[in-house]
C-alpha cells in the first residue's frame, strides 16, 4: 500500500469493513455467470441518465444480399413444403423430405463461419429465418433454431480446439451429424449447477487404444433433438479421486462431445411437450467413456463448462425464443385483425366493437413492442456484444407477452379458434406458449432472480467494482481498489439524487431528448424514470445489502422496471428507423402509456413494501410524491391502434412483416383473401347498407349497385363463409375404437334401432 491517505484510512476504511458484511457475497457459478457476455444499452439504462445520441446512431441490423436471397429462396420453399396440421396430428414429425432439405440447404449450419461449411449468417439473419419458419410452424422452426443456438456448434466455435473444429463442425454445418445438448437432468432444472451427472478421470480403452479419459454416468430429460441427434453436448460434473490430472477431487462442471453410438449412450425415445411434436425427449449414459480431447476445448477446460455455457447462453437466449414469440405475436396481429374485420355480428365487424378493440390493440401493440426488441437485440448481437441481461429480459417478456397476445387473439376468434383441424391457423401456436415459458430459465426464475439480480451487479456502472476489491484476498489491494471506486459511486449517486429530484417533479420537462417530433415527450419520460430506478436500486442495496438477494418480489418489481426501459427504448428506436411513420404512431404511443402504467405501478408497490419505512418515504417524496398517476392508454389510442389491424395498408405490412405466406387454400391463406375481399368492397357494402338491402341480387335489381359489384361482394361472402367454416371429423378419423368392425357395426345398428323405434 501507498503512504498514508486521509480519505482511504480514516474514511474509506470503516465503510470498507462494513461494506464487507453488507454487499452480496458471490458463488463462483453467480460469478461465472456474471463474467461471461457483457453490458450494452442496459448499462445506460442503470446510470439514470441514458445517452439518446448513442442509441439514435446506431444503424438498424440488416441483412446481406446472401442473406436476403437465403429468406426467398430455401426459406420460403420450406416453408411451402411444411404442413403443420399433417406434422402435429398425422406424422407427429417433420416429413423426410423435409428433413433432407434442412439438412441439403444447411439450415443447421447458420451460425457456423463458411470455412467449416457453414453459412455464416449474422445473428440478425438468423433471427429472422426463425422468425419466418416460425409463422409457419413452429416445429420446423425449433428444428432449425436449435442447432444456431445453445449447443455443440456455438460451443466449439468458441472455446473448441482447432482439431476439434476442423473435425465436427463442417459435419455440423451439412447435416452429417444431428447436435443435441444435455443440460436439464430431474435433479437439476434452473438450479442446473445442482445436477448429479458425473464424469470420473480415468484411464480406459477407447478405439483400441488405453487413453486417459472420463467414464460418464448421467440422465437429462427435455433435451431437444434429443432422440435424433448423433452428438450430444454435454454437461457434467468431472472429478479425479485418484488425483491422475492434478491434486483437486472436484473440477467443477465440464462439457464434452459424446457421439451417440458410443456403447453406454440411450437415446431415441420422446417427450411430448405440450402436444407440440419437434423432436425432444430423454438420455442416459452408464458408463461412458470418452477421451481427453472429447472436451469442448481440450483438457484444459475441465471444469470451465458453466461459463462456456453462460457465456453461450448470453447470445442465444436473446435470438431463439424472441424470434419465435415476435413472430406469434404478428401472426396473431395480421390474422385476428383480419378475422375481426370480417367476421360480423349485428351486421357490424366485430372489430368495430369497443370491447374487441382493446384485446385487438393489445395484440398489436405487442407485435410492434415484440418485433422492436428483438429487432434491437439483434443489433446488439451484430456489433459483437453479448448482452446477458438484455438476453434474459427479452426471453422473459417475449414469451410472457405473446402468451398475452395468443390468449387476446383466441378470445377473439372465440370458437373459431377452439376448433381444432386444418382450418385453425392459431391452436398449434397458443399450445406451444407453455413450452417458451418453461425452457432456457423458467421466467419465474428469471423475472425473480436474474433480470434485476445480475442486472444490478453487471449493468450498475460502479457495483462490480466494489463486490471485486471487497472480496480481494489482500486486503491493502482490496481497500485501495475500493476507495478508487467507491466515492466515484458516491458522487454518481448523489447526482442521481438530484436528477430523479427534479425530472419526477417536473414529470421529465427538464430530462433530456433528442427533437424526435411527437414522440419527443416519450423520450423525455425514460430518463425521467432511468434516474428513479438508479437512485431506488442504490438505495435498496445500501439498506438491504445481500438481503435484497431474498426479496425476490421487490427484486422481480426492480426487474420489471429496467424490462421497460429496456422495451420502450427499443419501441421508440424503431420508431425512429422506421421514418418515424405518423400512421404507426398509435402502436408506439400504446406501448409508451403501456409500459409507463407499468413502470409507476411498480414503484409504488417498491415504496409499499419496502422495509425501511423511513428510506421508502424518502423514495416517495423524491420519485412519486401523489402516487402512481399514469393510467395506460386513452380510449382513443385503444381505437386507432386497433384500426390499424382492421385495414389493408402499409402500416399493417410494417406491423407484421416478413411472415410466411402460402396460398395453400387453407385457414392463414383464405382469411388473408377474404380481408382483401371484403376490405376491398367495401365500398359497394356500405351502399347497401344505406339502401337496408342484404342481398345482392336486390340490391343490383333496384340499381343500388352494378352487376359487377355485385358479383364482388358475393366472392367476399363466399371467402368470408370459407373463413368462418370449422372443421370437423369422422368418428373413425379421430378414434380407433370406430375402426373397429364390431364397434363400428353395433352402433350403426344401435342407429337403425333408435331410427326405427
């Protein structure tokens, strides 16, 4: 240590020592977790005074001419070849002609660098090819994304050894072989540090040869692709009881390739996830062997697994599960508001009705808010960051927000979306939500412990700091790095005192924002709340210190926060890149009264239950003085936001774009050629209103309207009765109990009887 220093040894000291005892301690998987991926705009967001120009100048995520052509050429031809009734209810699988085409195409191979043999797309192309397969059927979309996301080829191509990416990857990349990782095990599903699977170091026969190696034991469930994959990643606990590598018994957690031909290896039978029939089920492994150099990375990885795959998982959960759940909220967008439009009861479309409006708003306002943070986490994703915090609030609120807008849209539909067959464009997708929610990081657990928990520490521009010198073993080091850092803190905090003191009191009259036309206001508001998050999560860890680790639900509230300021930045980016569209407008200010009723709300449950009641007061007086004032959005933007959906235009296209669209003559196909059908005459049907004519024929007879137009309305009621049509089944067709000749027989007699009595 330097010589004696006022502010470090009288002033710092003491706070350090209490500090020690106050701040949240860290295990080494929260730690390991912490360290991999890293900070982008959620880093702006926790210093209460976000940067606007930084965000504004960041150029949207486009896609390559290769790219591009990859979307109309082998994108859409999958899409054509798919049949998500056949493959739900008949195949319970993906065609093989299907499967071939994935794999001739190298739909398992985008992320991986073309000199492998992979396509080496941007994560930007590889979120909208999943998004458009998606809006097709979503077990060919898993089948893709898989393979691009947590798994094997990622793994390699960041940690591998250059022998073993020359070997697996270009075999990843054609489809030679099928990836797969085990990760979840019964004994371990968040908690997946917790897993019982077990890798011994040791020395035993492999390809004829005594090689030092690992025996594997281990049993994972839920493992997608599972029971097709002929490679599987890994995860397990290593250990070396006979010291053969070193002088510790426990390594840590450990990855690895296990070919599954490998004598030991069970695999092949199938879970059923929520009737949804992509490939998914449970392995085993007793007694394993495999060598060294079958650790992603080599021996020297032993043990680094659980950052390899936070690390891993940083990318992809901020791709996969927003690509599918943006694109379940558009298809729900485009089809629920064509089928409001024409669909009528008491001669008006039900989507005139105020009480079909607001759930129809909803859904659009969520597509728009859905495709924007995905659009804008994609960006991030282009320009090389890894942001884990952004990762985890867009799996959280993308999934938790299309099972919102699946339920609005079936409530719509009623029972035209209840009926299940080929006809119903909306039941596979609404059964599928379950399975969103569940996988990567149940969203209980991540809206509870992992979006404000790392947040705090990983986005909070001085906190990490802190925690490293006060868990430094040199204690001289460990003070003088928090002296460095702690007054800057101190300094940052009371600024951010004043900041959220004056922007709440003015309502953000005074926060800064760019000249952004109408929206200008909404940009004013962000700051004006970014200020109030940062000073209440100071003053939360200041009084609460590691206890804040165990107040989940005043966590999850914080969590929800930083999630809005987060989504509603993304809504106002997109805005901006968009040309700032004054016929989108309504979506946008939806989501802005949206987000900022949520964001008070949360507050004000944040100074309710907060338990120093002192430090809640203060909280109030300085950010909420008269309570939580934003009620949501006005009547009036419910009915323009809903109007959006309600009539072809470019707006509607901008709203849901890029989803796929085979004119099949089935449920999707017909309501997209009824909309335009009816929208388009419009016109003709508003003259017969008037006129208190129904039928078309009159209404040409009296001269209401021509021949011509009325042959245009009768192919809008014909395509319109098509739409409204259901399905419906053979007895034979939906159970085997009436393929049965006896069966069959005795109820048929049992009909003639009744018939004849």
């Amino acid at each position: 240590m330097s010589s004696f220093s006022f502010r470090r040894d009288v002033l710092t000291k003491p706070i350090f020592a209490w500090a020690k005892g106050v701040l949240p301690t860290m295990s080494n998987t929260e730690r390991e977790a912490l360290e991999a991926g890293d900070v982008w705009w959620d880093a702006d967001l926790f210093t209460g005074n976000p940067d606007w120009a930084k965000l504004l100048k960041v150029k949207p995520a486009t896609l390559t001419a290769e790219e591009q052509a990859f979307m109309t050429g082998p994108v859409d031809e999958l899409c054509a070849m798919v049949d998500d009734w056949k493959i739900n209810w008949e195949l319970r699988d993906l065609p093989p002609e299907v499967w071939d085409f994935i794999k001739r195409e190298k739909f398992f191979g985008m992320i991986i660098p073309k000199e492998f043999g992979g396509l080496g797309f941007s994560p930007y192309a590889h979120s909208e090819v999943v998004r458009k397969i998606s809006s097709r059927s979503a077990t060919a979309a898993v089948t893709v994304m898989v393979p691009n996301s947590l798994g094997p080829g990622e793994l390699l191509m960041k940690f591998g050894t250059d022998a073993q990416r020359s070997r697996w990857l270009p075999r990843l990349a054609d489809g030679t072989d099928i990836p797969c990782f085990g990760l979840t095990s019964p004994e371990a599903g968040s908690d997946a540090a917790s897993m019982i699977d077990t890798g011994i170091v040791c020395k035993g026969t492999f390809e004829g040869r005594e090689v030092l190696g690992l025996r594997l034991n281990w049993h994972k469930r839920y493992i997608t692709l599972g029971p097709v994959a002929t490679l599987l990643g890994l995860a397990f606990k290593a250990d070396d009881p006979d010291h053969l590598i070193g002088t510790q018994d426990e390594l840590g957690i450990t990855v690895a390739l296990i070919p599954t031909h490998l004598p030991g290896v069970e695999i092949g039978r199938r879970h059923l996830p929520s009737m949804q029939v992509f490939q998914n089920g449970p392995n085993r492994g007793r007694d394993v062997f495999i060598p060294m150099d079958y650790i992603i990375g080599g021996q020297e990885r032993i043990g680094q697994g659980w950052k390899m795959l936070m690390s891993a998982l940083a990318a992809g959960r901020g791709i996969s599960l927003p690509s599918l759940s943006a694109a379940g909220a558009a298809h729900a967008a485009r089809t629920t508001g064509a089928y409001a439009r024409v669909r009528e009861q008491f001669n008006v479309p039900i989507g005139k009705f105020e009480g079909i409006e607001e759930p129809l708003a909803r859904i659009a306002g969520t597509a728009y808010l859905l495709d924007a943070a995905r659009r804008l986490t994609c960006t991030a994703l282009n320009l090389g960051h890894h942001p884990a915090v952004i990762s985890g609030i867009m799996k959280l609120h993308a999934t938790e927000r299309l099972r919102i807008a699946i339920d609005d849209a079936m409530d719509i539909h009623a029972g035209k979306a209840v009926i299940d067959g080929p006809q119903n464009y909306l039941g596979s997708v609404y059964r599928s939500v379950p399975v969103g929610i569940t996988v990567e990081g149940a969203n209980i657990l991540t809206r509870n412990l992992i979006v404000f928990g790392q947040g705090a520490i990983r986005a909070h521009p001085y906190l990490l700091e802190e925690m490293n010198a006060l868990s430094e073993p040199d204690k001289a080091k460990g003070l003088a790095a928090f002296d460095a850092v702690f007054w800057k803190h101190v300094g940052h905090s009371v600024a951010t005192l004043f900041r959220a003191w004056g922007r709440s009191w003015t309502k953000g009259v005074i926060a800064p924002a760019p000249n952004a036309g109408d929206a200008t206001m909404f940009y004013r508001q962000l700051p004006r709340y970014s200020a109030a998050f940062a000073l209440s999560a100071d003053m939360a860890l200041l009084t609460m210190g590691g206890a804040l680790k165990r107040k989940e639900m005043l966590s999850a509230r914080f969590g929800d926060i930083l999630s809005e300021l987060y989504l509603l930045s993304a809504a106002l980016k997109r805005w901006q890149d968009e040309g700032r569209q004054q016929i989108d407008f309504a979506a946008l200010e939806w989501c802005m009264h949206s987000g900022f009723k949520t964001i008070e709300n949360r507050f004000a449950e944040i100074f309710a239950n907060f338990p120093n009641r002192f430090v809640a007061g203060f909280l109030k007086f300085i950010v909420q003085p008269f309570g939580a004032r934003v009620l949501g959005p006005s009547d009036l933007t419910v009915h323009c936001c809903a109007l959006l959906l309600l009539e072809p235009s470019a707006a509607r296209d901008r709203l849901t774009p890029d989803l796929s669209h085979v004119d099949d003559d089935r449920g999707a196909a017909r309501l997209e050629k009824a909309f335009m059908l009816v929208t388009s005459a419009e016109d003709i049907a508003r003259r017969m209103r008037t006129a208190k004519i129904r039928n078309w024929k009159e209404a040409v007879t009296k001269g209401v309207i021509t021949q011509a137009e009325g042959e245009q309305i009768a192919a809008a009621q014909a395509a319109t009765a098509l739409v409204i049509e259901v399905d419906d089944f053979a007895p034979e067709e939906l159970s085997p109990h009436y393929r049965k000749p006896p069966v069959r027989q005795f109820f048929q007699e049992l009909g003639e009887t009744r018939a004849a009595s």
